[in-house]
C-alpha cells in the first residue's frame, strides 16, 4: 500500500498545522495560496473553483478521475488548484480569509468545526438533506459543525487498531483479547513466550497521541474525549489521571527504545514477527510488502475499559471537501457536493487509492481487500467517530504541548500530577488566544 502522506502517516502532515487555531495567523499573513485563475472571481455557471491539498500523485490522480466524472455528468468543470500539502495547512487561515476556492479539501471533526465558527466556511444542510441517507449516523455526527449545520462531505476514512499476525497467534493459541484485564494478561504471555508485546515507535511524537486516544475514550467515553480536546475539561481531571494509569500498567509492554524508532521500523517487528501486537492506523500495511505477509495481517478494536462505554467509538480520520464563506457558483457547488457525497464518487477514489475505505455506507465494497472490508465493518458500526487528537483538538495544542508531554510521560511516567498540572496551565492559555 502507498505512503498515506495526503493524510496521515507521515510525521511532517501529522500535527505541524501551526495556523489553525494560531492567534497571529487569523488577522495576518500573505495570502499565498490563492484562488485558481479567473474561476476564483468570476461566477462562471459552468465552473466550480476547487483549493486541494492532494499533491501527492495517487491521490491526485483519483481525485481527477471524480471531477471527470463530474463534469461528463452535469456539464460542470472542477478548475483545481493543487497546492503542496504542507503549504496548503499551514497557510489555511490567510487562504480562506482571502479570495478562497468556491470548495477545498479539508478534514473532518475539530479542524472543520473551527472554521464553521469563524465563519470562515458555508453550510450545507441543503447537500446533506439530498446525501444523508447514504452515512452512517457517526459519519453525519463528524460532518457538523457545533452549531448544528452540516460543513463537511466526507469522501474517504480509514481506522485505527490493534494489528497482529494472525499465524503468530495461531502458533501460540492467542485469543483476541476484549476486555483491558485480557489485553494485560496477553501483553504478559507475549512477554513470557520472547515476543514484543506492543510494537512502538515514537520518535515523531505523534503515535503516542493514538494510544492516549483509545485508552481515554474506551475509560471515559466519546463526550468526554471532545471536551477534553475542545479545552472544555480539565486535564487535571481524575479522569484523565486514570487514563495514565492504565497507560503506565500496560507501558511496560511497549517496545523498548522508543524514542529512537519511526512507525515504520516498529512495524517491521511486527512483519519478522518479533512482536505481537501493534497499535496504529491501518496505513501500518504498507509495510507489509510481500502478499503472504499482508495476508497474514489482521486487527482488532481495542479493548473495552469501561462496560459503559464497551467498544462502541472508533478513531477514524477522515478527509472530504467543505464550501468557502461566499463561493461564487453556489448552485454548481452544491450540484458538485451532492456528487461528492455519492457511493459512484467514492467508488471512483477507491480504485485508484485502495489505501482507505469510503465514509459512505452504502459503497460497493466488493472490491476491497479482507482488510479493507473489516476496516469498513468497524467504522461503518460505531457509535461515535473521533479524527485523531491533532485533528480534534487545535493543532498548536498538540504539537506543542501534547507532543512532548506525553514523551515527558513515556520516559517518566511517576511525574504525571504535575505533568498535567503543566498541561493545563499551558491550554488555558492557547485556547484563551482565538
């Protein structure tokens, strides 16, 4: 499978969206990335103006396969404009406080709901009341904004997991563990039997954020992660605390020397089968490049904590497309998102990029790899979707502040009382600056 670089994996995309949520980016900075050629300012009934930070070549090329689509369909022509992906987050705010694109690609969940606030973004119940019957409830949930109104369609998604081998577990008569107490007990026999429990790398400081996810969600529950994310709760909240704890008991389990090594060479000691489990998105086959191995791959949710909460949140990035604040053919906008928002579109994307799953359930998922089916299963039956802490939270916070905190913790995770002390003095205020 390809670098998930347009969305995800690489550590350079994760959380260096220094703009969102950056006071001094909001009534500042050159406007660089600007509206594509006269389409920007014109209102041409034939054309929609399209900002896209797909820059890498396979996602590129499908996205240009659905506005070909498109425009066969409706007579309608996408003028894109393809910006480096990095460029294009780090200049967002100046971008969309300019002359935008009439639609950008963007990401669901926190990162969307901000500019819905700022009134920086359109929105569009009147393309959801045409499109919602083909999502989910979890995915309509994570298309609004905190007014209420929908903001985002979502085109592609993919989850996060525990993956193992499933030959691994065969020879040793592994069970998928369900509950924490069984995962403990699992990471122990591993332990016992010469494996790496828990395969781990965080030397781009984002994967440990995915396991403060899981544990946090699955202990306190889906409302209280986008509090918590949203600077509403307070990180010295005994909730919180508990959720280092649990962290701390299974950290012994954790793949040694993790500060040096990138999610890659941790999950090349899940394919040579030197560890047993690995936390991570399912970007994580990638590495597994010869077909028995891939085929001997396998996930499963992580485990409940708390019986109230039990396995029903998934985290599931996803990426898709919002409206600019005043786009200039609203009625070919609209036509464009109804489009977007269709199984055919997402169909189209997914045989170009067979990386991610469509965020639509009621996509032909005849095509899709074991793994694809069971990622699409897992999404597709949560009660809630959350995007991943720095898609959920601002991304000043978490680069910032969450990144070396929670390495702060991995190597000393006795201090945490004033570790969140330290968190929540330094929220407070960056929060307080938008």
């Amino acid at each position: 499978m390809r670098d998930l670089s347009s969305s995800l994996p690489s550590p350079s995309r994760r959380g260096l969206l220094k703009g969102v949520g950056g006071a001094a980016l909001l009534g500042a900075g050159i406007p660089l990335l600007s509206a594509c050629g006269s389409s920007g300012s014109s209102s041409d009934p034939k054309t929609v103006s399209l900002g896209s930070n797909a820059s890498d070549a396979v996602p590129k090329k499908a996205f240009a396969e659905i506005y070909a689509a498109f425009q066969k369909q409706s007579g309608i022509t996408v003028d894109v404009n393809t910006k480096d992906h990095n460029t294009f987050q780090e200049q967002i705010n100046s971008y969309l406080q300019g002359t935008p694109d009439d639609v950008f690609n963007w990401f669901a969940g926190y990162r969307m709901q901000f500019f819905a606030a700022k009134n920086l973004a359109s929105p569009i119940d009147d393309v959801w009341a045409k499109i919602g019957g083909n999502f989910p409830d979890a995915m309509k949930k994570l298309s609004k904004g905190a007014d209420g109104k929908y903001y985002f369609v979502p085109l592609y998604t993919y989850p996060w997991a525990l993956f193992y081998r499933k030959s691994v577990f065969q020879q040793h008569g592994y069970q998928v563990p369900t509950t924490w107490d069984q995962l403990v007990a699992l990471s122990k026999q591993m332990k016992k039997d010469g494996l790496v429990p828990i395969a781990f790398g965080d030397k781009d400081a984002w994967p440990a954020m995915g396991t403060f996810d899981q544990i946090n969600f699955r202990l306190n529950g889906y409302d209280f992660h986008v509090e918590l994310m949203a600077g509403k709760a307070a990180w010295t909240d005994p909730k919180v605390k508990a959720v280092f704890d649990h962290w701390a008991e299974l950290l012994p389990y954790h793949q040694d020397g993790f500060m040096g090594r990138t999610w890659q060479d941790a999950a090349q000691t899940l394919v040579s089968k030197k560890a047993g489990m690995y936390l991570l998105g399912t970007f994580v086959a990638q590495q597994f490049t010869n077909k028995a191995d891939l085929d001997d791959l396998d996930f499963f949710a992580f485990p409940e904590i708390n019986p109230a909460y039990g396995q029903d949140t998934v985290e599931a990035p996803t990426d898709g497309f919002m409206v600019s604040k005043s786009p200039k053919n609203k009625a070919g906008v609209t036509k464009l998102l109804e489009y977007l928002g269709t199984p055919e579109a997402e169909q189209i994307y997914l045989k170009a990029d067979s990386s991610v799953v469509a965020a639509s359930s009621k996509a032909d998922t005849s095509s899709y790899t074991p793994l694809q089916k069971k990622a699409f299963e897992m999404i597709s039956g949560a009660k809630s979707l959350t995007q991943f802490m720095d898609r959920d939270s601002r991304p000043d916070f978490t680069s910032t502040v969450m990144q070396p905190s929670l390495q702060k913790f991995l190597q000393n995770p006795k201090g945490v009382d004033s570790l969140l002390s330290s968190i929540e003095r330094q929220k407070k205020t960056i929060f307080a600056s938008s």
